[in-house]
C-alpha cells in the first residue's frame, strides 16, 4: 500500500496463500488452542504488525546510505533502551561476564545487529517494503527445517503442504513467475497460429 508498491489483486491473493501456508504449517492442534494465553498471541500479532509498518515507514530513508540510517536506528534504540535495561536488570548487581560472553555479545552486535540492518536498510531501498517483509513467511519454513535437522523432529506431510503454500504465495506475490509462464503461452499460440 506504498506509493511504488500498489495493492494489486495477485498480491492480496499471494499473501492469502502464504498466510494460509503459515496455518497449515503450524498445524490444527495450534489453531485449536487460540485463545490459551491472549495476551501472548495478541503481542505476537502487534510484534508482527509493527515489523511491517517498520518497513513501510523505513522506505522514507530510501535516499539516505543505509549504513547512516542503521547507525541512526540502532544508536536511537540503544539510548531508549539503556536506561530501561539498566534499571530492570540492574547489571552490576550480578557476576562479571566472562571472555567467551563479551566475545558472543560482540559477535551479535556487529554480525547480526549492525551488518544486518545495513543490509535490511539496502535491501529495503532496492527491493521494496513488501519484497523485504515477506521473508517473514519464511521463518516457519526455516524453523520447521532446523527442528528437523537440528534436533530430529519428524517432518509432517501437512508442514510440507504448508511449505508448497508458501512458495506458492511468494511466488504470486513477486509476479515473475507468473509473467514468465504468460509469455511463454503466448509464444506458443504465435507458434500454433503461425
């Protein structure tokens, strides 16, 4: 619903088939338990609402260097939450961390934090808001994988269908496939009519 991202009608029906994959992979027994902790399920929709309005208001810094807008977000968020986390967690209160957690810590702030939003801030310019946000239909498909060869989970015949949703959706959404299939069909009736 961005001005260089029109709401279009392969798009509504994309992101319907990849919700509808997310469903299926988490299962019936999930779905019959809504409702178990309200509170819980209603921050994990308002934490997913907010990662896409994210998205859409992170586009206005289209322009700018993305690693100028990742230092801007990431030294905001740390000047926020600093005085938060200092008085909840009251740090000096426990054990000196050792080398190994000063070294983990260091590894997550520059790998996966800061590198991550250069390329998150870059990615959001080039690709768009909505390209960038449907990685989001891919985490249960990675969590799924990662149950499964990490610690043995059986894979079930409904996370596959699931996962087929899915890609079906993605592809739906980016159109290309769909474009592609087009052209080829209308080749082939210029060949048949030639």
């Amino acid at each position: 619903m961005t001005e260089d991202e029109r709401l279009m009608p392969a798009r509504v029906w994309g992101v319907a088939l990849g919700l509808s994959g997310v469903a299926v992979m988490m299962g019936a027994e999930a779905i019959r338990g809504l409702g178990g902790d309200l509170l819980g399920e209603v921050a994990c929709v308002v934490a997913a609402l907010s990662y896409a309005f994210a998205g859409v208001f992170g586009r206005r810094f289209a322009r700018v260097a993305p690693l100028v807008t990742a230092t801007g977000q990431l030294s905001a968020s740390t000047l926020i939450l600093l005085p938060i986390a200092l008085a909840v967690e009251r740090p000096w209160t426990g054990p000196w961390p050792s080398a190994t957690t000063w070294g983990a810590l260091v590894a997550l702030a520059l790998f996966s934090t800061a590198l991550g939003y250069i390329l998150y801030f870059r990615l959001l310019a080039t690709a768009g808001a909505t390209n960038v946000l449907l990685v989001t239909l891919l985490m249960p498909v990675m969590a799924t994988a990662l149950g499964v060869v990490v610690l043995g989970e059986r894979l079930e015949l409904w996370q596959l269908v699931g996962v087929g949703f899915i890609a079906l959706g993605l592809a739906v959404v980016d159109g290309r496939a769909l474009v592609l299939a087009a052209g080829r069909r209308v080749m082939r009736l210029r060949a048949l009519h030639a």
